[in-house]
C-alpha cells in the first residue's frame, strides 16, 4: 500500500508539474553529496554556503525557471516515542531567477507541502522534539495531515565595484488537522526575513554580513467531541511531567527572534573557502484562551556557531577536487513557569560535524568518482527539575558516500551512489537506540541546449542493532526536476 501510493503521487507530479528540491538532484543521484563534487548548486561562496542573498548576481549569472516534485517517504517501528510510524511528504515547486539588469537580480520560489503523518503517537503538535520543553499530547494514536504552501522572494542590487546589498522574505502557512480524539486543528505560520550586504576587498578577498528576523505562531483549536464531551489534553513541560487540561480552548505559541551572521570568504582559481560565524536567539510563549489569555511559560535560548568550507582542485585540467567542512555549534536554553517564574528545564547542547570528500573527472571514459565521510557528534546536557532528571550523553552518528556519473552520451548522464550510516546514542536518551543503515541512489541527467531533465530514487531501510533487526525503517524518496533556460 505504501509503494503503491508512492508511485500513485509521483505519476501525478510528473504529468502535472515538477517543482524544486532542496538541493541539487544531481547530488541526490551520486550519492546525496554534500561536498564531495563541484556543481552548479555547490558552490562554496557567500550565497549557498553563508546564505548571503547579496552574492545572488555573482553565483549565477543566468537566467532560469526550475519546476520539481518530490516525495520522501519512510516507514516501520524504528522511531521515537512522538514520531509517526509512517510518514509520506510530497512537496510541489516551482523557481526562477531573473537578472533584471547589469545591477539587480531577483529570485523567486513557490512550494506546497502534504505532509502525512499516519499513526502518530500522541503529540498534537508540528515539531515535538524542538529546542523548547513544551509538547501537546493526547491519549491516542492517530493521523495528522499538514498542508500549505511556503513562498520565498530575493533581491539582490549591486550598488558598485566594492559593495552588495541584498533582501530576503519567507511566508509560509500550514493547516494540520487529526481526525482521532481530540480531535485538533493547528494553523502554523512562518514568517522570516533577510538583510544582507556584501563588501569586495579586492578580487579575492570579500566581507559579508546578514541579519535575519524571524516570527512564528501556531494556533492549536480543540473542539467539542462527536459525543459531546469535552477533550482532554496533556501538558508536557519535559519528557517526564505533564498536567491535564480538560475542555475546548485556543492555544497560541509564539517564537521570535534573530541570527546574525558575519562572513569571509577566499575565491581563486584553485582554492574557494567560507568563514562564518552565527549567533541565534530564540524566545517562545505559550498562552491558553482567545479573549482572555493565560500565560503557561516561555522557553529562551541563545545559540553560538561557526562553519567553515573550503575546495582544491588539483590536476592540470583541475578535474580532481578536495573538500572540507566542519562546523560547530553551541546552545543554551532555559524554561520557567508561569506563576513565579521558577526554572524548571535547562538544555545545553554543543555540535561539531565534519564532512571530507573528495571526486575525480576522467575522459576517457567520461566518468566521474566522488566519495565522502560525514561525522556529526552532539553532546546534550539536560536539566528537567520538575522531575528530578539529570541527563548527560554522546549522539554520534557517521556516514560514508561513495557514487559515480557516467556520461552514456554528451546529453545522457547516468548516475548511482550508495550511503552507509551508523548512529550511536547513550542509553539515557532511549530515542532511537543504536542502528545501521544502507541506502542506495539511482538517477539520470539530460542536457539539451536550453533545457535539462534530472530525475533520482533512493531506496534503503535503518536496523536497530540491539534487538535482533527486530526495529526496522524503510526509506523510499525520488524527484523529477525540469530546468529551462532564457
């Protein structure tokens, strides 16, 4: 049922539409690369590495429109507690970029999301396992459906040979509703917006800097029952402790803040490399009511981060291309209670991920070898006073890429990759206990004067290592892109 209603969706994007995905499906194909191979959507400079609208202009200078479908689907009893068994996500989008003149350069997206979420256990809201302690619950295990669209704009003004400048604005709203007890409606918007400048030092050498905004509100709707009883829901303030809350009400949660971002990044012929540090904070509420309105807490958290990215191509042709990047990432969070303002949740996180690649071109014949390691490894350090629960422990987790592209003809490209993983996490979170994972990619490219085709499926499935493989999850994704060029 599951493939079945894959391939259903799939038919139907690609005889409709082909909207964008997150990356470059070439990528996808080899592998999922992140680093290893130089690419168009690869690039390490400001704009795709430091996300600096005001390089726009400077990291593509053409003129296109970009249609995709996508959908990623994964299923079976290796999740954590809040998770859906199954969860099937099929996103709709459509892109283009636009060079208005020798000085301004505008970029557009529209996506729409289904986000299916079958056997749900419990939580009623979108992001159970954010930063903050609050989560929803109910008694019951059911469905959840997101739906919306997200629409994102950017503009881009060179002002002259030294300077950049650059604005950036998301929208996006989503209705997730259960049909099980209790019965919830959420309306969840997004709104984020960018202010970037860029300063060239010289041919080399540039400076950048960008400020981001950001609001989001859910609304959670709770309604009589088809029996006319009022629902019950469950406030968890932490993984352990939670309060009842009996009847129909509105719940608001508001989160609000900002990052800041300074740059510095290097551009020869021979060596590209990003420098950017990242400081974000984060201040959420929750309140009960629609007229009157009673505060239940806030959540407050400061994040400090730092990735670099840097590639060397070697060779006379340059046809061979080293990379790295490491970023590391520190948080601080804290949540107090309403009444007396009591602190009743402490998190610090500190992250460093590192990912080496590398890829090789040959002519004859016209192949192309890439390989690359990811290490991520997270250190939690959770206070949950309310329940008298100190805990502290590694998640590591660590993949291996390998993939090749095969030109078949100067239009035809064939492409394949496999990725192993292996995550590893201390006893004291029991999330997902530890597992191994095999995935592997097939796909194609073809190029034509002014328009190309890419199209990649991933198949594979994660085993819990401590139960016999008894834990299992399937993974099916695959993506149609169409590009044109004017």
């Amino acid at each position: 049922m599951k493939r079945l209603k894959f391939l259903v969706y799939f038919i139907l994007y690609v005889s409709i539409a082909l909207p964008l995905g997150a990356s470059d499906k070439r990528l996808k194909a080899v592998g999922d690369m992140s680093l290893a191979v130089p690419d168009r959507d690869s690039r390490i400079n400001l704009y795709q590495w430091a996300g600096n609208v005001a390089w726009l202009k400077q990291n593509d200078s053409l003129n296109w429109m970009r249609y995709a479908a996508r959908s990623d689907n994964e299923w079976g009893a290796l999740h954590r507690h809040w998770d859906a068994k199954q969860r099937s996500r099929d996103d709709l989008l459509f892109s283009g970029q636009k060079h208005l003149d020798g000085q301004q350069t505008f970029y557009g997206s529209l996506m729409y999301t289904a986000d299916f979420r079958l056997g749900l256990n419990r939580a009623i809201e979108r992001q159970p396992y954010g930063l903050d302690p609050f989560v929803l619950a109910d008694s019951t295990q059911g469905d959840m459906t997101f739906l919306g669209p997200k629409v994102n704009v950017a503009y881009n003004y060179w002002l002259s040979p030294k300077w950049y400048l650059g604005a950036s604005l998301t929208y996006a709203i989503n209705r997730g509703l259960k049909q099980q007890f209790t019965r919830p409606e959420i309306i969840n918007r997004v709104v984020r917006a960018g202010l970037h400048a860029v300063y060239r030092i010289n041919g080399n050498l540039s400076l950048g800097l960008s400020y981001g905004p950001y609001h989001i509100q859910d609304i959670t709707k709770e309604v009589k029952q088809p029996d006319g009883k009022s629902p019950i829901t469950y406030r968890y303030r932490g993984e352990y402790k939670f309060r009842l809350k009996v009847g129909t009400y509105e719940r608001t949660a508001t989160y609000e803040g900002f990052n800041l971002r300074p740059q510095i990044a290097w551009t020869s012929d021979r060596l590209n490399g990003v420098i950017m540090t990242n400081y974000y904070y984060q201040w959420h509420e929750l309140f009960d009511g629609t007229i009157t309105r009673y505060y239940d807490g806030y959540f407050q958290a400061e994040q400090y981060a730092m990735t670099t990215a840097w590639r060397y191509f070697a060779g006379m042709r340059k046809n061979t291309a080293i990379s790295f990047a490491y970023h590391y990432r520190f948080t601080d969070g804290w949540a107090r209670e309403p009444q007396a303002g009591l602190l009743f949740h402490r998190k610090r996180i500190t992250r460093h991920h590192i990912t080496i690649g590398a890829s090789h071109k040959l002519y004859k014949p016209a192949l192309m070898l890439a390989g690359e390691v990811q290490y991520d490894v997270r250190n939690p350090d959770e206070d949950d006073y309310l329940a008298h629960q100190y805990r502290k422990g590694t998640i590591a987790n660590w993949q291996a890429h390998a993939g090749l592209e095969y030109a078949l003809t100067p239009s035809w490209h064939l492409r394949t990759g496999l990725i192993y993983q292996e995550y590893d996490e201390a006893d004291v979170w029991n999330y997902f206990g530890d597992y191994r994972g095999l995935r592997g990619t097939v796909g194609f490219g073809y190029r034509h004067v002014n328009w190309e085709l890419d199209g990649v499926v991933q198949y594979g499935r994660k085993v819990n290592i401590n139960d016999a493989g008894n834990d299992q999850r399937g993974v099916l994704n695959a993506a149609l892109q169409f590009r044109q060029y004017f």
